[in-house]
C-alpha cells in the first residue's frame, strides 16, 4: 500500500513521488526485512535516488545513572546497530551496486527519526507484520505514526514475521 497526499497546488509527478529526494526505509534489525529491503533497493534504483536505511533506536528505561548512560557505551551500541544493518544490506548492495545508500542508526524513537527524515525523502517504505487474527491493531506505532505524519508519499510493506 501506497499513501500519497495531497499537496495543494504542487504539481505531483504521474507516479505519485517527487522528483527529489531520498528513499527512506525504517527497518527493524530484530526481523526479517526483505520484502521491505526489495522495495526500498527497487524504488531507490527505479528513480536513480539515494537510500537512506534507518533504525531509530531508544536505550533501556533506567532510574539512575548507569554503565547504559556512558557516551561510550551508546556509541558502541550505535555502531553494533550500524553493523547489523550493514550485514542486512549486504545482498542487496551486490544486487543493487548503483544505489547509493546510507545507513543511519540515530539514538531517538523511530517514529520521529522517520518522520523526520522524510522531509525530504521522496518516499518513505515501512513495514507492516502480516497477522492472521482480526483482533487488534494490523500495522505498529512506528508505522502508524509514519502514516500520520510524513509529509512524503508512504509505502507500507507486508512481511512475514
């Protein structure tokens, strides 16, 4: 699912995204990402534009001060994240080599950190678990509120989980 909103006077090009501008893919490093890493890799290479692969992150809940804390400890934490998402974005380098892509894993809620990069983004690719019971919510919060907020057009990804 594709969501494009209207933006008033501007003209939106025949296929719904600005001419400009990034992909951006929020990705969870704890699931499997490939149906929303093939879509991000497809849509970035389709319009010759750069992705942006983010992985907004939180550290743990603590009532003092705590090793959790330390400016290094955060960094290394960033840095392991970073490291994970480049493993998960090996195989689609080597099957996309002309897509630039940049890998971010800013410290902040994902939401936001999404929402906040897709200012500029000229499509923002999310994903969505596939879930078999009709109770309850079918997409997260993070998606949710990408939905809700972005300013760029949003493709939501169904995977598996």
């Amino acid at each position: 699912m594709v969501l494009v909103r209207s933006s008033g006077n501007a003209v939106t090009p025949a296929d719904g995204l600005r001419t400009h501008g990034a992909v951006v893919a929020g990705v969870d490093t704890r699931q499997l990402c490939d149906k929303l890493l093939a879509f991000a890799f497809e849509e970035a290479a389709h319009h010759r534009a750069a992705l942006h692969v983010l992985h907004g992150w939180t550290p743990p809940p603590i009532l003092s001060y705590a090793p959790a804390l330390d400016p290094v400890v955060l960094q290394e934490t960033a840095h392991g994240i970073t490291a994970t998402l480049q493993e998960m974005l090996r195989p689609w380098r080597d099957k996309f080599p002309s897509v630039e892509v940049e890998v971010r894993a800013p410290i902040g809620h994902a939401a936001i950190q999404l929402v906040e990069a897709a200012s500029d983004a000229s499509l923002v690719v999310v994903g969505r678990r596939i879930r078999s019971s009709t109770l309850g919510s079918h997409i997260g919060p993070i998606t949710h509120a990408v939905l809700h907020h972005s300013t760029a057009p949003v493709a939501v990804v169904a995977h598996d989980y």
